[in-house]
C-alpha cells in the first residue's frame, strides 16, 4: 500500500517538541501522513520551547482540565493514525526517556493494534522498561527508513 495512505503519529514527552517537528517533516517527505500533539504547532508558532511556560496546571490545578483536553485530543489521533512514533531522548539522566503520558498512548495504540515504533534503544534505568518492552514496539534506532506499516 502507498505510504501516502498511512497515518504515523507521533507520541514524545513535550521536551522534544522541536525533535519531533523536524521528525514530522522528514516522514512527510517520505510520504507518510503524520499527526502531532498540537502544543507541538504552538510551540513552533511561538518560537518557545520551554515546557513549563505550557503546563501552567503545575502552577494553577484548575488548568489539569486542559491537560485532560491535550490527553483527550492526542489519544484520538493515536487511534486514527496507523502506527506511532514514539521520540525518546536523554531526560532526567535517562537515555531513550518515555514518560507516563507516552506510555499511555503506546499503551492504547497497543491496545487498538497499532504498530509501534519508538526512534531510539532505552536504557534499562528507564522506570517503565519491563511495560515498554511489553507491548513489543520497534526500535527503529534513528532510521525513519526502518518504518514499515
């Protein structure tokens, strides 16, 4: 089937938002549809990736409702999408770092029988190793190539 036909969507703690515009490029160019959290689009519209300035619901809890939304809105394009993508980089000293909200999303696309590719190898200090391995993804170890719906 033509990539132009499949969906990839990209799942990444916001940290590597810039790493995942310039992902979502190249998987264009390459013929892929792509969908992506939309703090990514603000992010770039802005000019600021610094993510507290987004997650104000660590200042203000009444704003959890609009990480709710963001949750909500991304889960939907994980389940319309073909596959995922998951960018994990070096965070908190962790190489390959997947955070809890990526774990749900890999969790549900699993569940809805996605494909699941992740961009790098993760360390076994990763907290959540035995749960990512679990879901038996793809490492595809930086190659957009290796993606195969």
């Amino acid at each position: 089937m033509n990539k132009s036909n499949k969906t990839i969507t990209i799942c990444s703690s916001a940290s590597f938002y810039k790493d995942v515009l310039e992902i979502e490029r190249k998987l264009k160019k390459l013929g892929f549809q792509v969908k992506i959290p939309q703090t990514a689009y603000k992010m770039q519209k802005s000019g600021n990736f610094k993510v507290e300035d987004y997650k104000t619901w660590f200042r203000n809890k009444d704003d959890y409702r609009r990480k709710t939304k963001l949750m909500n809105d991304h889960f939907k394009k994980v389940i319309q999408g073909d596959a995922i993508l998951v960018i994990n980089k070096e965070k908190k000293g962790i190489a390959g770092y997947i955070g809890g909200n990526t774990l749900m999303e890999m969790t549900l696309a699993y569940y809805h029988k996605k494909k699941i590719f992740i961009w790098d190898e993760i360390d076994s200090s990763l907290p959540i190793e035995e749960e990512v391995r679990g879901l038996n993804p793809i490492f595809v170890e930086k190659n957009l190539s290796r993606i195969i719906i």
